[in-house]
C-alpha cells in the first residue's frame, strides 16, 4: 500500500482523537504516541521492518475492540496497511 493512504489512515485516526472520544488521558496519549511513531517510520521509509510498531497497533486494536469499535477499526485499517508495506 502507497504511503499516501497509510498517512491519510492516520489522519483519519487523529481526526478521531480530536473529536473527543471518550478516552481516558491516559489512552489518548497513548494513541496519539502510536500515531507519532506510526508516521514516523513512514518518514523514514525503513525497508527493514518494526515489530514493536505493528505490534503496539495490535495491541491498540485489542485494548479499544469493545469499548471502541470505530476508533479500532480505524486502527486496523492502519495496521493492515503497515502489512501490507512490509513493515
């Protein structure tokens, strides 16, 4: 997958952020740092893959599954598009 619609996923990860989903701060951060790093391996187009990134968006995906139905399903769109560049 182009990493033109990777950032445009996290994009729209972040627009749900700031829409004030009911997240504690502590989640919220969190989410927020997987965004960061998630768009900070796509700056640096790394051939090499990051295990603790897809691993900590799986995770994500797990922890918000239930309470957050839509915030996960945004984050497995970002996950299966890490898996899809190789990453």
């Amino acid at each position: 997958m182009p990493a033109r619609e990777l950032q445009e996923r996290l994009n729209s990860l972040r627009e749900q952020l700031d829409r004030n989903v009911p997240l504690s701060k502590e989640e919220l951060t969190e989410m927020h740092e997987e965004a960061r790093q998630i768009e900070a391996q796509l700056k640096l187009e790394e051939a090499t893959p990051d295990n603790n990134l897809v691993d900590g968006v799986n995770l994500a995906i797990d922890r918000f599954e239930l309470d957050h139905p839509d915030l996960a399903a945004t984050l497995r769109n970002v996950f299966n598009s890490l898996h899809s560049m190789g990453i």
